[in-house]
C-alpha cells in the first residue's frame, strides 16, 4: 500500500467494499429466490400428489358401485367372478393408462387389461427396480382398510417403467383385491419444469445484478477519480510544485490552495513557511558582509 499514489488508494478503498456489497447482496438475493423457488417446487409436487391420491380413492369407490350391482343381480360365485371381471376390463379413465386391475390373496392376477397375458399368473414375488414387492404390498394395504403403495410399473405411452401410485381394496365375497394407479411421471415433468423456471430466474438475476453492480462500480470509479483529482491530487501536486520553487529559491510562489481541510491545513502551513522564509532572507541580506 505504501507504494500506491493516493489516488490508486482511494480507488481500492471505494471500489473493494462495493464489489463485496454487491456480491453479498446477490448471495442474499440468489438464495432467497433458490428458497422460496424450492418451496414452489414442494408446493406443487405435494398438490399434485394428493390430488392424484384423492382421484384414485374416487375411482376405487365408483369402481366398488358398480360391481357391487353384479354380486346382487348374480348368485353363482363363477358366474358373478366372470362379469365383474368384464367389468373392470371394461373400466377405464384418463387415457390408455388408467385401468383396473385385480389379485387374489395369493397374488394370483385375475384382472390386468393392459398385460392380459399375466391373469392366471402367481405374481406374489414380483419386485420392482427399486425391490419393492408390490403385489404384495398392495395386497397388504387393502387389506389393512385400503391404502396406498407407490413403484415402479410399465408405462404403455412411454414404453418403459415410471413411477406409479396405486390404491387398493379388498372385494371380500372373492378374497380379491381391486387397484388402480396413477403414473406420477407427470408430477416429475411438472416439477422439472417448474425447476427450469427457477434456475433461469436465478440466472436471469444473476445477470441483471452483474449489470447493475458493473454499472455502479463503473460510475464510483469516474466519481472517485474525479473528485480525487480536483480535491486532493491536483491540490496536493500544486503544493508540491510550490515547495519545489521555494526550494529552488523562488521566495514568491504563489499558493493558490483554498481548501478549509487538512490540504488547506497543509497549505496554511507552507505559506507561513514561505513568509518565514522571506523574512529570514531579508534579514540576510541587511546582514553587512565581511
């Protein structure tokens, strides 16, 4: 620092709190907008789920309407378990996705619309990519009055597993349990979206706060060279030039430094000296010479 000309000082010691003014204050603004977009993504990623849990518990009670108009109307266990299984076939909502399907206790499928091939079959032991075993745990929560389980299923549309959220009952008079299920890779989209939307107002923000934080920084630095050059460079320069002159003999250099500060101060001062000085001169020269 001790080699730096005072105006270079004064640069540094402006221009070095603003820069870190201005980085705390987008740190600040960077992280309130992380927040409070964080708790958008929640907020939407909660209502859509529970939206869809409300859905699939209304579609199990219209499903559980209808066929309950089958077990009355029909006495012959066989006949009855054939048309409720064509009437859950023939159920369906949303688009191709959304069906009902149909497990005995031992997890046995009867009813699978979208993958036929699987009624007859013992999927009891069927475990998802993430190791759940699904069918059993869905067979667990009707059982337990109804409930929800969420894995990993086949998606039609998209032709591969996603995340699935389904609800099951328990139909009694067959020892069955009736489900259905929403794909929630939707709610993933709708959260990926929004997470976009997020990260470009950050960046946006970030952006806008380099610009105005330039801008500033750019403006301090004109203000700061130039007021450091009219009110102390230049008259710091001029006293200097000033005790140069009287140190070269020239007794009536004029101090044109009008300041009521510390330079002005100093001024004050070498002009005094200068008087001094004058005097002394005089007196040197009435002096008789030897």
């Amino acid at each position: 620092m001790k080699n730096l000309k005072i105006k270079q000082k004064i640069l540094i010691l402006t221009v070095i709190p603003l820069i870190l003014t201005v980085v705390a204050v987008m740190a600040v603004s960077i992280y309130q907008m992380r927040s409070l977009g964080s708790q958008e993504v929640e907020q939407i990623r909660s209502t859509m789920m529970a939206a869809k849990r409300e859905s699939l518990k209304n579609y199990m009670e219209i499903t559980e309407t209808a066929i309950r108009s089958v077990l009355k109307n029909v006495a012959n266990q066989s006949e009855a378990q054939e048309r409720v299984k064509t009437v859950l076939r023939a159920i369906s909502y949303g688009d191709e996705d959304g069906y009902i399907f149909a497990f005995d206790y031992s997890g046995v499928a009867q009813v699978q619309p979208v993958q036929p091939q699987l009624e007859g079959q013992s999927l009891i032991d069927l475990v998802d990519a993430n190791g759940v075993r699904l069918i059993e745990a869905l067979i667990q929560a009707a059982k337990n009055g109804g409930g929800y389980v969420s894995y990993l299923w086949d998606k039609p549309t998209k032709g591969r597993a996603v995340d699935k959220l389904s609800y099951a009952i328990v139909l009694d008079e067959f020892d069955w349990i009736l489900g259905t299920g929403f794909y929630v890779d939707d709610i993933d989209d709708a959260v990926l979206l929004k997470q976009q939307e997020v990260d470009a107002k950050v960046q946006t923000t970030i952006i806008l706060s380099l610009l105005v934080g330039m801008s500033i920084l750019l403006l301090v630095i004109i203000l700061s060279v130039w007021f450091s050059n009219r009110a102390l460079v230049k008259p710091i320069r001029d006293l200097a030039e000033s005790a140069r002159q009287m140190s070269l003999g020239k007794m009536d250099t004029v101090i044109s430094v009008n300041s009521n500060d510390e330079i002005g101060e100093l001024a004050d001062a070498i002009g005094r000296m200068q008087k001094s000085l004058n005097v002394i001169f005089k007196k040197l020269k009435q002096m008789p010479r030897k």
